[in-house]
C-alpha cells in the first residue's frame, strides 16, 4: 500500500469510489467499476472469478450472451440490454432500453452461493426495508414470480443464478469532503442493521455465509490461507502466527451471545452507499452473513487498516453507532481485533486470487504492512 497518499485518493482507490451513477451500481457486485481510470486504478475489467481470467474474452462473450438472454426471463421494455458494467465475485450489467428504462441485472458467481442462499439475501434485504429502517434495493421478480432466474448458455460451465435490481439514482459519498461524516453515518446504518438481524425472525432453512474464526484461520478458509499469501515469508510468518493465535484466544473470550454476534452486512463500506437528495441507501448484500456486529467496522476500512486516519474514522463510526444502539467499552476496545481479523482475511484473499489486477497491485507490500499492523496490535494485546 502506498502510504504518501493523501487520504481523500486512498478512499477513493480502495472503494472504487466513481462519479457516475451507473458505475456506482457496479458496487451491487462488491467489486470495481469497468474502464475506471482516475490516475489510480487498473483500467479494464477488474476483479474476476478464480477460474475465468480477465483475458479469457471468450468467457466474457459467453456471459455477455447469458445475460441478454435471461433478459427474456422479466417483463421488460422493447429493445432491452444488457452491458456489463462490473465483474467481480458476480457479473453486473446495466440494463437499459431506448425508451429509458434501467435496472441491475446480476450474474451470480457458479458456486459460490446456492440458490436457497441468495433467497435468503433478498429476504433480509426486504425485511431490512419494510421494518429495519435501512433503505435497500428494490427486487424485480421474473414473469413467473420468482426473484431468482437460473440460466445457462452453451460454452459456459454451470447454471447460474441471476437477479435484476431496481435501478437507484445517486452517488457515493464524496472523498472530497469530510469521512468522518460519512463515517458517523456508516456506523448508525450499521446499528440499525444489527438491531433488526437481532429481532428478525429467520425464514426455516435461512442460509447465509459465515465470517467467524473458522472463516478466516480454520481448515478451510473461505478465501484461503493467509500463509499463501504473497511474500509471506519466514521473517512475517512468526509475527502473524502470533497475532492469529491472539486473536483467536480473544474472540473466543468475547463469545457470540446473540447481542454480540448475528446476521450483518460483512462489506460495509463507503462503495455500497448510494446518496441521492439526502437519502441514503445500503446496497451490495452478496457477503451478508454471521458474524460478530463489530465486524461491519472492520469491513469499512478494507484494505486501508493501516492509514492514519484510521483512529478518527473509527471514533466517528463509533459515536454514530451510539447514537442507534449501545456499545460497551470493552466491545470497543475489541475493535483492533477485528480489524486484524479482517485484514488477515484480506491477505488471503490477495493471495487466492493472482489473477485480480488490484490484488496483484497490492500483492507486493500488504504482507509487509499486515506484519507491522501486528506487531502494533500484539504489542496492546499479547
């Protein structure tokens, strides 16, 4: 990570923040805008499944096709189309129509959620809206009724499961202007998240993914080892086997009591907000699972865990979650833990998928950086 950044670019670089409205949708896929290019992103197509390379045009083609076609599957304008826009963990493209018609039509990833998950995603989402006090994307159900369209095309492996979204206006907020606000504001979204997962009653068979210790440390890690991680070599592995032992002795003392630990968003940061006229909308729901509440937190500063501004965002994100729902000092103070859980979670992630060109523009110093973040945390905690 290059820290002689000014902070308004390092926001702006690791969420992918844009100026248009349209590339700002991308964030409904988790993963950065297609042909963004402010001087510090890759400019292409960013962010691809483990087993479709970016160069692998013909995969791109043949998801092009799949998309137009599942387009058959809604009640839409006449000359409807689809046109990617993101390709990350899942495909987005932006649906338009010569009439002015838009909305978001998401290709899922084959494999990575089951269909029963992905119901179980929008379920939440639409109970967030009616009842949470969180303003969520609307669903737009098929000509059969169904949210869920599963689709296939010749020369693509699998069925994959898509979703078209409402298209919303808006943007994201501004690195230009103050974090910290926006930051206050993440935390009494945040809140107001947990406070619902706490009340709702779960669907029979709700299935979501899990962020726990096992996520991250356990056999099979979600993303991977951080071991595998790039560069992580003989003089960083006994610093982070530290920090991964320390926080494992402390999640376990922290425990999961359900005021602690439940259904949250888990990629909660300043990309997945949508603001327009004073409204603000959390979108990109595709990571939703269990976890302890705090982990939200640490989602916010992915990938810049190591900033200075890091201290004054986490006040603000704390003074606006209080505002919503309370947080005791000691959960406070576990704060650092997460953060850490989190960013050795990152690690792996760069480490499980070489072929993303922001992974790889990060690949060269986040061991590094991931080291002395644990030498810092250990030297509070060990």
């Amino acid at each position: 990570m290059r820290h002689a950044k000014a902070a308004d670019a390092l926001m702006q670089e690791m969420h992918g923040l844009s100026e248009t409205a349209e590339v700002t949708l991308a964030g409904l896929a988790g993963g950065r805008p297609i042909g963004s290019n402010d001087g510090h992103k890759p400019t292409g197509v960013t962010g691809m499944l483990s087993d479709e390379a970016t160069s692998n045009k013909p995969m791109l083609n043949r998801l092009d096709v799949l998309a137009n076609e599942a387009l058959t599957r809604w009640e839409l304008p006449a000359g409807a189309h689809a046109r990617l826009i993101n390709l990350s963990e899942n495909a987005t493209y932006l649906v338009g129509a010569p009439c002015g018609f838009r909305s978001i039509l998401r290709v899922h990833r084959e494999g990575y959620h089951s269909r029963n998950a992905i119901a179980c995603e929008l379920e939440w989402l639409r109970a967030l809206k009616s009842d949470g006090g969180v303003l969520t994307p609307d669903v737009i159900a098929g000509r059969d009724g169904e949210l869920i369209q599963t689709c296939a095309v010749s020369g693509l492996a699998g069925e994959r499961h898509t979703v078209m979204f409402a298209f919303i206006e808006g943007s994201e907020p501004d690195p230009d202007h103050d974090l910290a606000r926006s930051f206050e504001e993440l935390g009494e979204i945040a809140a107001r998240t947990h406070l619902h997962s706490q009340t709702w009653p779960k669907p029979e068979g709700f299935e979501r993914l899990v962020w726990d210790v096992d996520a991250v440390f356990g056999s099979t890690p979600t993303w991977g080892n951080w071991r595998d991680g790039p560069n992580v070599d003989g003089s960083l592995r006994p610093v982070l086997e530290k920090a991964e032992e320390v926080i494992r002795h402390r999640l376990h003392a922290f425990g999961k009591d359900p005021d602690r630990y439940g259904l949250i968003h888990a990629d909660m940061r300043l990309a997945n907000l949508l603001i327009d006229n004073g409204v603000t909308r959390l979108i990109d729901f595709d990571d939703c699972g269990f976890s302890w509440f705090l982990y939200d937190f640490a989602a916010t500063i992915s990938f810049i865990e190591d900033h200075p501004q890091v201290p004054r965002l986490k006040e603000a994100w704390v003074r606006g979650y209080r505002k919503v729902r309370a947080l005791s000092a000691e959960e406070e103070a576990e704060l650092d833990t997460f953060i850490m859980l989190r960013r050795m979670a990152l690690l792996a992630w760069i480490g499980s998928h070489a072929e993303v060109p922001y992974a790889r523009e990060l690949s060269p110093h986040f061991a590094q950086g991931t080291a002395k973040l644990a030498q810092t945390y250990l030297s509070r905690f060990s």
